[in-house]
C-alpha cells in the first residue's frame, strides 16, 4: 500500500491549473490576450517574482514555483502540440505554394537581422565569435507565441500571417547549423568543420525524409484501425503517439520537436481524421501552451531590469525596431506591402525560445560570460512578453500606413432626389432584400440604401436600384426623404446601429412608421421604448416559423395553424411591448402602408 502523500509533489501542478482555470479567464473577459496573462502569472509566481521573497515568508513558497526546471518538458510539449495544430491547419500543398516566403523572406530576416545584430554586439564587445553568436540568438523570432496569436486571431491565412509563419519555419530548419556553429566556436566539435556540418545537415534532411516517407505509408491505416475500434481513449493514444514519435525522430538528428510535431500535423492535414484529432488536442495543447508562456514569466529577472533599466529598455527597443525594420524592408520583394511587413516585423522582432537554448548553449561552453547571457535572456523574455502589445502596435501602424483606397464606385453614386412618399429600406442584405422583393410585388416604392459600398456594387450589379449611405447621419436620411416617406425599414443585423437609427428617425419626425429587425425580444423591447413601431425579433419569428410547419406536417388544417400562429405572434408581441413601459402607444400609428400619411 502506497504511504502518505506529499502534497508538495502537486504544488506546482496545482499553481498551473489554477492560473488556466481561474486568472486567464479573468483576462479573457477583459479582452485582455490570454497569451500576456499567463506571461505576467509566470513573473508573478516565478523565483524572481513572489518566489525570491519565500525564503522570508514562508506561506508564499506554497504559492510559487521555484524550479522553473520543473515545469520545462511540460512547456516544450506545449510548443510541440501547438506546432502540430497549426501543421493540422496547414497542407503540404499550402506549404509548397510558400515556399518563396520561407526560403527568401525566411533567409533574408535571419541572415540581415543577424549580422546587424552581431554589428552592434561587436561595437560593445570587440569579439567577433561572442557578437555572431549574440546575432544569431537574438535573430530568432518566438514560434510559440506567435503562432499562438496567429491561431487565436484567425490570422494564418492572412499576408502578414502567411509571411510570420514562413520565417518562423525557416528559422525552425535554420536551427541546426546554427547550434552546431556555436558548438564550433566554443571548441565542443571534432574534426572538419565543413563535413562535420554536413553531416549534420545530411542526417536532418534524412531524418526529415524518412518521417514524411513513413508518415505517408503508415498514418492512415493506423488511425483507420484505431477509429474502427470506437475507443476515444485509443485515438487520443494513436494520437500522442504520432506527435512525440515524429517530434524525438527530429530532435534526435538535431532539430526541433517542434518541427517534428509540425510535419506530423502535416501529413494527418490530409487524412479524413483531421476535424477529430483537433477536437482530440485542442484542450491538451491550450493548457500545455499555457505552461510554456508561465516558464517564460519566470525567467523574466525582475530585480535586475529594476536595476538597469535604461539598458534594459535600450537593448528591448533596438531589437524589435531592428528586426521590424528589416522585415519591413524585406516584405516588398516578396509580394507584401510595407505596411504588412510592418505588421509581421513587430511580431518577428523580439526574441525567441530559441535564443534560450542557443545562448546557454553558448555559456556552457564558455563563449559567453554568465552576467551577459543573463542580461541577453531579460531581453529575450522581455520582448517575448510584449508579443500582444506589440501585434495590437502593428496592426494600428499596418492601417496607418495602408494606402488609402479610391472611392468605391457605388459610393459615388447619388440619392435620387425626393420622388414622392416611399418606404425607405435600410440594409440590402439577406432580409433587406426580401423585403424588397415583396414591396416590389406589391408595387410599393421604395429606396433601398446600405452602409457598405462592396453590398451596394454588387447589388447594382445584379440590376438592383441599391445606393450607398449611412443611415446614422439624419442629414442622409433627409435626403432619402424621410420627410415625406411611408414607412422606414431597418433590417440590417447590427443591434446597436439599429437602435441609433431609431431614435434618430423618431426624433425626426413623430407619425413615421418605423418597423425594426431586432436580435432578440430584449432587443425588440428597447427599440419599442425608442419609438419603433414595429420590432419583430428573429429569434420569435424562426420559432413561430417551426411551429407553423409543425402543426402543418402533423396534420392540423392550414388555416387552422396560421391563426394559432398569429395570436401566438400578436401575445409575444405584447409581452414585449409590456416590458418597454417607457414607449408611447401607437396604435393610430399600426396601419397599412396603403393608410399611411406622410407628414405634410
């Protein structure tokens, strides 16, 4: 029989799975990216956050984590299993068509960014093999936290995010002969340096080979077997197997798990067991993910950006700008516009998980003293820690610098003036125009607008007399003739748009007969206390519409089905009105169109 449990042993699990289930959702819900929170909960609980004050305040050691060796192959496996999400994501044929992204742009910002990085470090250091090595470290980008901001943001298809990831994955390839140039310049390898190197290539271009050749022969009938089964807990097994099988193969010839993970999710992208194996690893990789960002937090040194922070600030702002700069530059000669490679640059330019490893590999070896690796980690975690801010800076500078777009032709074109009383359509979507449609049969005039000019273009296109507007603006509705007109519709599928429009509209003009598309019967009861004469819900009228259909398909006469619906629509309809006690009654103003007035 097992003896009494350490609950120590559990301390730092439990610091993980609170931070995951209690703090990042507090962030969330402040529309605060979940990637800063875990950052800021690992300075937070790490040994130089709360965790340097323990050994004064005992209580705080139950609290923190001091051992940020602990939790790291709980953190790489993060990174390992987001890579294969995004290579699930992803298909071979994708990756081909980016090819001139990962090997031009990819080369180009690793190449340029180094050797201006190492030019500065010379400036400071006066030793070539000390200022490369700088160079190359802080010339990584961060493929965890970037590729986690692409995937939150739905931004992997996007130029700027096709670009990241491109030179993401070349610096993930570009890892090996990096690490074994450091390995040379501190005297650890034997032999010729240019065949010792290529055999390392050799090794990882085989071992890269032998998984695609092998994934591709194996996976499918695996996971076919596997799925035959029916056993949930066996295809999670079948899964993780896959990841950690392909993702050793590649570390042991030198690369990245994560690469490893990313050619796994690669070929599975092409499998019908794709959509499961997602909804498989979807938990497991946000809460692994997550344990990498803490890890990150916790080697932020605290104290000592406290005591240096000019250099600190210096350092972490000429090396975003830096990189930033040169990707900038970069982008045009890769099909992308400045204001992209802006956007891609200020992601790309902090550092990187691998300018951990590379510098450590640096000091072990006695490049690099240990007081200048540590300061060169502050920059690199500090600047990793940035990663939102600086997207959310990005994406204000890529719409700054976007060039401004020609008037769209439908804008141009003008509201006819006032013809006489109409019924004034606002959206010319889906519901817009069925509206229209009817009104059209009925032979009701009318004049339909819409907010967006691609709307309005096509509209006109398919022979539609749509114009464009803003309804907001009570001098274009003037123009529309709202003055004199019958009735205005509101029917585009924006709820706060539409209780604008409404006041506006009523304040304009008391008799105008105003029907409203609303989300819900909340929403509907607002837009009655603002003075819509008409607010019909969706979600009632999809209801009332199955229930019709209902009774119909069970056999109750038609007639008999449409009543039961009218009095059940007219009996929600004052429920709802009943909760808008603040609205003037109208019924004068619940008329046909043919009945209505316009104001004279």
């Amino acid at each position: 029989m097992a003896g009494p449990t350490d609950a120590l042993l559990f301390k730092d699990a439990l610091i993980l799975l609170g931070a995951a289930a209690v703090v990042v959702p507090v962030f969330h819900s402040l529309k605060v990216s979940p990637v800063l929170g875990y950052v800021l909960i690992g300075m937070v609980v790490g040994p130089f956050g709360l965790g340097a004050f323990a050994a004064d305040i005992p209580w705080l050691s139950y609290v923190t984590i001091k051992d940020q060796d602990g939790i790291a192959h709980m953190a790489e496996f993060g990174v390992v299993l987001l890579l294969f999400m995004i290579g699930l994501e992803l298909s071979l044929e994708r990756l081909r068509l980016m090819r001139r992204l990962v090997f031009g742009l990819g080369a180009v910002q690793l190449i340029v960014s180094a050797v201006a990085i190492a030019a500065v470090a010379y400036v400071v250091t006066g030793n070539a093999a000390v200022s490369a090595v700088i160079g190359l470290a802080l010339a990584m980008s961060s493929t965890a936290i970037v590729t986690q901001i692409l995937a939150e943001r739905k931004q992997l298809n996007a130029p700027w995010g096709r670009a990241s990831f491109a030179v993401l994955l070349f610096q993930d390839i570009a890892v090996v002969p990096i690490l074994f140039a450091v390995g040379v310049m501190g005297g650890t390898a034997e032999g010729s340096l240019f065949s010792q190197l290529g055999i390392a290539l050799l090794k990882a271009a085989l071992t890269v080979a032998a998984v695609f050749a092998g994934g591709r022969i194996v996976l499918r009938p695996l996971f076919r077997r596997v799925a035959q089964t029916d056993s949930p807990e066996l295809f999670m097994a079948a899964c993780l197997l896959v990841i950690i099988a392909t993702s050793l193969a590649t570390a042991a010839a030198g690369l990245s798990m994560a690469l490893g993970a990313l050619i796994a999710g690669l070929l599975l992208a092409e499998t019908e067991y794709r959509r499961q194996i997602e909804v498989m690893i979807e938990p497991f990789k946000g809460l692994l993910v997550g344990v990498f960002l803490i890890s990150i937090g916790m080697s932020v040194d605290l104290p000592r950006i406290v005591a240096e922070p000019l250099a600190v600030a210096a350092a972490s702002a000429g090396l975003v700008a830096a990189k930033a700069l040169i990707v900038a530059l970069a982008a045009p000669l890769f099909g992308l516009t400045i204001a992209q490679g802006v956007r891609s640059g200020m992601v790309l330019g902090p550092g990187s998980e691998f300018s951990f490893v590379i510098l450590a590999l640096a000091g072990s070896v006695g490049l690099i003293g240990d007081d200048a690796v540590a300061f060169l980690l502050i920059v690199a975690a500090l600047t990793m820690a940035a990663i939102p801010f600086l997207q959310t800076v990005g994406k204000a500078l890529e719409k700054q610098l976007s060039p401004v777009a020609a008037p769209h032709p439908a804008t141009l074109i003008a509201v006819p003036e006032d013809a006489g009383p109409r019924v004034i359509i606002a959206g010319f979507g889906r519901v817009g125009r069925v509206t229209a449609a009817l009104l059209t049969e009925h032979k009701v005039p009318f004049l339909a607008v819409d907010a967006n000019a691609d709307t309005v273009a096509r509209a006109r296109n398919e022979g539609h007399d749509v114009f464009f507007g803003n309804v907001k603006q009570i001098e274009f509705l003037r123009r529309c003739g709202i003055a004199t007109a019958r009735a205005l519709v509101l029917t585009m599928d924006a709820p706060r748009a539409a209780s604008e429009v409404v006041g506006v509209a009523r304040a304009e003009r008391a008799d105008l007969q105003i029907i409203v598309r609303a989300r819900d019967a909340d929403h509907a009861a607002e837009l009655y206390r603002l003075g819509a004469t008409d607010a019909v819900p969706e979600t009632v009228e999809s209801s009332l519409q199955l229930g019709e259909a209902v009774l119909v398909d069970v056999g109750v006469p038609m007639g008999l089905a449409i009543a039961s619906i009218h009095e059940k629509r007219a009996e929600i309809r004052a429920s709802i009105q009943a909760a808008a006690p603040q609205m003037e009654v109208r019924v004068a103003a619940r008329r046909s169109l043919r009945d209505a007035k316009p104001k004279t």
